[in-house]
C-alpha cells in the first residue's frame, strides 16, 4: 500500500493528503502548528479500504517532544476519529478504534514547531492491544483528585447517553437559527466553536442530566 490512503483535517484549513511516505504501510504528516488547533480529524480516503484484518494506527509527536504517542486508530469499519492534541506533559487518552475520540489538553502552541503525525498500517490485534495496555497505563497513573468529577462521570453515564446530550445539544442550537429542514454551513460552525469553548470551561456539563 504505497499510495497514502489518509487524510487530515484541522479546522479552517485545506485537507492534508499529501502524507510523506515513509514505507508501504508507514506514512507521515507535518502539520504547522500555526494559527492554533486543538483537533483534527484522521480518516480513510474515498474508496480506500485497508487490508483485511488491519488498522491505521495514529501516532503524534508533539512540538519539543522526542517520542510519538499512540493517540488511537482508525479502520474498515470506523474510518474516521477526531483526536484532541495537547501541548504539555502527560500521556494521550484513546481515540478512533479506542474509548474516546481524544486527547486530553488545550491544544498545540503556535509558537512551537510543528506536530509530526504518523500513520502505520498495523494488524487489528496489536493495535487493539497497544490501546488496552496504554488505557490500563494511564488509569494507573491517573491522580484521582483532581479528575474526581470526571472519574464520577465516567462511571455513572454511557457512551450512549453521552451521544445523545451532545446531539441534543447541538440539535437545540441549530434549530435556534430558524425553522424549517435546512440549517447553513456556518450555523453548524458557530455551534462546533462554542461547543469546544464550553467544554473546555466546563468539562463536566455533559456530565449532567440535562447536558446543558
């Protein structure tokens, strides 16, 4: 697979295809870190399929840092994930074939370098349990007090249901644009900015039963 079967997306920028290719199953992004950016999107390209029984492992190597972290993956079957970056010291939490979509922080500094990228073809298996073992790692070494709240969360509301008070959310924001079947592109972008702002603020609102 020498061809780059992945694209890149951060917000407000053309999407990255054009991936260095590193050998026929390891590809590798350098992606600016100016203007700012908290996430990006990981995904297969149209009509990309990757071979039978493997993933696209994603790894980041943050600006001034020496190693690549393992943020997730993406495969067949789910063939995107967003990630949130971090700009300081602590491991990555899952993403894409992991638990959650995301890394844990405020986003990558633009005064830093850039952020290395690298996607590696990799067999389902081993992808999965690099996952396990890096999400028993960080539970491990997790301190409990100041993530109290958020470890409450986790055990009290699903998946599911955290789904569901996110679209909510963004269904009573939409619709507060006007009636009728057709919502402007930029209706959804206000509500995805001010979306991030209140999670970043309050972490914990979706944690609550009404998810507002």
């Amino acid at each position: 697979m020498a061809s780059v079967p992945i694209g890149v997306i951060i917000s407000g920028r053309p999407v990255l295809t054009d991936a260095r290719v590193v050998s026929q199953a390891q590809f590798a992004f350098e992606i600016p870190s100016q203007p700012t950016f908290s996430h990006i999107v990981v995904f297969l390209l149209p009509g990309i399929a990757l071979p039978d029984g493997t993933a696209a492992a994603v790894y980041a190597q943050l600006p001034g840092a020496t190693q690549f972290k393992l943020l997730g993956a993406i495969a067949n079957e789910k063939p995107s994930a967003i990630f949130k970056v971090i700009d300081k010291a602590g491991g990555p939490a899952g993403g894409g074939l992991g638990d959650e979509d995301a890394m844990t922080d405020a986003g990558v500094n633009g005064n830093a370098g850039p952020l290395a990228l690298g996607i590696s073809i990799e067999p389902a298996q081993q992808v999965a349990a690099a996952l396990e073992q890096q999400k028993a790692q960080s539970a491990a070494t997790a301190p409990t007090a100041g993530n109290e709240l958020v470890l409450r969360g986790q055990n009290t509301v699903t998946t599911k249901v955290m789904a569901q008070r996110i679209i909510k959310n963004c269904y009573d924001f939409l619709t507060s644009w006007g009636s009728g079947d057709t919502v402007p592109l930029k209706a959804f972008q206000a509500w995805w900015t001010k979306f991030e702002n209140k999670i970043e603020h309050d972490p914990g609102f979706l944690e609550r039963s009404d998810g507002g």
